[in-house]
C-alpha cells in the first residue's frame, strides 16, 4: 500500500510541476494573442483598409493599395507570379524576443531577384488571397489573420496565432 501512495505523490507532484509551467507559458500566449487581435480589429475598422475574403471562407485579409498597377492579367492558382515583399509581426512577445514590426521575412529590389513561385502550391493562404485580386505593378500592404497565416502552431521564428503584415509588389505574371 505504502508503494501505491509514494507512486501517486510523485505522479502529483509531477502533474502540479507541469500545471505551473504550463500557466505561466498560456498567460504570455493568451497575451500574445490578445495583442495580435487587437491590431487586426484596428485594421478592419480602419476606412484605408479594404476587406477580401478568402476563396474558401477560411476568413479575411485586409489590404491598402499603395500603388496599383497596369497589369491586366488576373493571377490564378496555378499562376507562376514574381514578388517583392517584406513580411512583420504586429505585437510585442517579450518572452519570444520579438518586438512589434520586427521583419521575419523580405526580399526587397536591394536583395536582388523577386520571390518566384506558383501561387496555389507555394504561399499560405493569405498571400493566395490578397495576389486573386491583384495585378501586375500592384502594391500592397496586406493584413493577414492567424488563421489564413501559420495557424495556431506557427512556423519557425513565427509563434502561434500571428498576425501578419506584408508588403507584396507583384513584379511579373505568367500562366494561368
């Protein structure tokens, strides 16, 4: 009997171990995305920004033309596009080191050749959206939820429930 009770204090005092770690990580993720959502609200009530749902209802981006383009050749899924882009977080995760605005991702003119790829096989679902209704010479600035972005997992330097805002100049269009 004395072997059961010493086996269930230590399965406690191990459950008890991993509860208090595990709260104070789910406060700063809760904070986190607190904050992300916060900015994005900002953005779908601000009159700059314009509303595109996403193909499959997966949800919305909102964009802000900064110039817009010549082009008439609409980009399709399996459209390969070239891009200029740079790529921001929208909140402070102080636990992560990451600072609101911190780019995680570019390729500027500077940098040398545009990103090329094939939009529906390459890009998350948010860049999908924003380049359906975009043109050749277009310029964006394009905010994208977690969920049309890295999910609730993330990707690399990117946490969980992200917030994403990029910049995207589509520079080339081919195919259909």
């Amino acid at each position: 009997m004395k072997k059961y009770g010493l086996y269930f204090m230590m399965i406690l005092a191990a459950s008890l171990a991993a509860v208090s770690c595990s709260d104070d990580d789910d406060s700063h993720l809760d904070k986190w995305m607190v904050a992300n959502q916060q900015a994005f609200n900002a953005v779908k009530t601000n009159p700059e920004y314009r509303e595109l749902k996403s193909p499959g209802s997966e949800g919305s981006i909102y964009y802000k033309v900064l110039e817009k383009g010549e082009g008439t050749d609409s980009i399709y899924y399996t459209s390969v596009v070239s891009c200029y882009y740079k790529g921001w977080l929208v909140a402070d995760y102080p636990e992560k080191n990451i600072t609101e605005g911190d780019v995680f991702d570019r390729k500027l003119f500077d940098d040398g050749a545009p990103y090329s790829f094939t939009v529906g096989t390459t890009v998350i679902g948010g860049w999908k959206t924003a380049l359906y209704g975009m043109v050749k010479g277009d310029k964006w600035e394009v905010w994208v939820p977690y969920q049309l972005a890295y999910g609730r997992s993330g990707s690399g330097s990117i946490p969980g429930y992200s917030t994403l805002v990029f910049e995207i100049e589509v520079v080339r269009v081919d195919g259909k």
